[in-house]
C-alpha cells in the first residue's frame, strides 16, 4: 500500500509500506476513506521534535472496516468507523474515568501512520466507534475531524470548564483553537475571544462562535484581554499551541481562580513561581478523544455542528507533501487528504 513517511526534517514522501495485517485478535483493518495532517505532525517535520529513521506519519482516520480479530465483537466489516489517536481498551479504570488517552494499555496510532490506505488498529473495541450507516460523502471531513481536533478542542473547553455566561480566552488560531471556539460557544459562552492574525481564520472564527478578535499576543493579548474584562481576565483559557508563549498568555489571560484547558504539548520549561501566584487551575494533557466520540458523532449526524471546515486544503494522498508544505507555510489551516 502507500503511505507517507518522514525521512527527514521537511521530507515527506509517498512510500510503498506493507500492507496491514491482523497481528493481535483484538485488531481490526480497516480502509482509510480520507485522512489529514494535523498541526502537531509540524514539530517532527520541522525538525523539533528529532527524526531518527524513517517513520510512518499520521494519527486522524476515518474509514471501513475491511477485517477483524477473532476478539473483536463491537464492529463489523463493511461499517464506517472513527477511531482516536490512541488506542484504548475502553475498560480500564483509567479509561472509565474518561481518561482513554492515558489508558494502561493504550498504544499510540501514530506509530502505525495513518496517511496511507490501510491501518491496522489494536484495541479495535475499544478505539473504534461506528457510525449508523455509511455517511454522504459531505459529513466525512467532520467525522475526520472528530478523530483528533475537534475532540482536542472539545477537552480543552470541558478542561477549562466552559459553562455558560463565561468568559474564554483562546490561544491559537489553529484547527484545534478553532474549534475550541465552537465546543466552547456549544457549552454556552458568553464571550469568546481568540488571539488570530490571519483573516481567513479570523472569519472561520466568527462562524464557530467567537465575540472578540484580537491580534496581539503575548504580554500585550493578556493586557487587551484584562482591558476587555474590567481588569479581571477571562474566566477561563484555551491554550491550542503548544509553546512557552501561548501558555504563558494562556495563564496569564485568566483572573485568578480561573482555569486554563491546555490541549498543546508544551515545547519548554514554565515558570514555577509566576504558576504559583496566579491561582489558575489547569488541566490538559492529550485528548481523551474517545470520551467524547459518541456525542460528536450524534451532533455532526444531526449537522448540528460542522468541523469540517477546518479543512481548508483538500488534496489526493499522493500529494502529502504539498500537503505538510501549505501547513508549514500557513497557507492552509489543516489538509485533507483525499483516497480514491
């Protein structure tokens, strides 16, 4: 089959890899309908995160499902299923506190690499959720967004716990910071304010459900932002990048007492006495995606809600690395990547 490997800082090709097979009776096989690079695939392309050999590259999937292990008894070939970025049994006591990214069998779908046409995913019981019938063709972005950014972006409103009347504070204008946007204008925000410079995802913005836009950030978006609320700050922060900086805005956008979800994997030291001081709870950590699958699934059947508008770039496997480049370059916000 084909599938994208990154060979090395800002190379991505379209490898022949093996094709998948059944490997663990829990595992199922299935055909990838379409996939998408994410933000997060940046930092090893970018070379921030090291790249020791080539890997396999891509973690977001939507597909059918075409064999299963002997064990597996939750889905069945022919379904359509969305799965997350890592693969959960479901039934562990982690997993049923709703932690299923941090299950103690879990194994990341990012080793496996799901910008290809197939993928093997372990744990298919678990992982896996099927949706009622195979959908139109025009809801497979939403479902594919379910499988990581909208699910990242939905924890990052339920870990800064968005309620409605509040006030949020958004860091990142991102996939995953857009549509924190519209997870936190679907728990009811009063207000939402998003940091963004770019016009094309200051407008998207709008249409999830933000109030405000400003274009500062740092110091100076946390100055705006206590102006904007009576010198107090925001009552609660999405943090959707994943550096010192949009952390330390983050924390610093929210009153005290206030809580910042932090859904980007921080690429540096923080400051312990300026935490100390501030009085922000903050919870985060890698998105238990699969908590909150069944209810994506049900909103974007019903079109209540529309992700898939992140996808501002829509193009054939075969041209992944145009893909990762539009990314890279912020041309696009987030790529779909299309399988015949």
């Amino acid at each position: 089959m084909k599938g994208a490997v990154l060979h090395a800082p800002r190379d991505v090709r379209l490898d022949e890899r093996p094709d998948p097979t059944i490997a663990e009776p829990g595992d199922a096989i299935i055909r990838l309908t379409a996939t998408c690079v994410c933000g997060s695939d940046l930092w090893p392309y970018r070379g921030i995160e090291a790249v020791d050999s080539p890997a396999p590259m891509g973690h977001e999937y939507v597909g059918i499902v075409e064999e299963i292990g002997r064990e597996v008894t939750s889905i069945r070939p022919g379904q359509f299923v969305i799965g997350s970025f890592f693969a959960s049994d479901n039934t562990c006591e982690i997993c049923r506190a709703g932690y299923q990214s941090s299950c103690v069998h879990r194994q990341p779908i990012g080793a496996i690499g799901t910008q290809a046409e197939y993928a093997r995913i372990p744990l298919a019981d678990g992982t896996l959720v099927a949706t009622a019938e195979v959908p139109p063709a025009d809801l497979i972005p939403s479902y594919l967004a379910a499988s990581d950014v909208l699910g990242t972006g939905w924890f990052g409103a339920v870990a800064a716990e968005v309620v409605p009347g509040t006030t949020v504070a958004v860091i990142g204008d991102g996939a995953v910071g857009l549509l924190g946007v519209m997870a936190a204008a679907h728990f009811g925000a009063e207000r939402i304010i998003i940091s963004s410079r770019h016009a094309s995802r200051q407008r998207l913005a709008r249409e999830f459900g933000a109030t405000d836009v400003i274009e500062e950030r740092g110091d100076n978006a946390v100055a705006r932002i206590k102006d904007m609320t009576d010198g107090l700050g925001a009552h609660c922060g999405i943090e959707a990048v994943g550096t010192r900086e949009s952390m330390l805005q983050a924390i610093g956008s929210v009153r005290p007492g206030g809580h910042v979800g932090y859904v980007g994997v921080t690429h540096a030291d923080l400051p312990g006495k300026q935490l100390f001081y501030s009085h922000t709870h903050l919870h985060g950590g890698p998105a238990p995606v699969r908590r909150f699958l069944p209810e994506l699934i049900d909103l974007i059947s019903e079109r209540t809600i529309d992700p898939g508008k992140v996808f501002d770039l829509t193009i054939p496997l075969d041209d992944v690395a145009e893909g990762y480049r539009a990314m890279d370059e912020r041309r696009a916000v987030k790529t779909l990547l299309t399988l015949d």
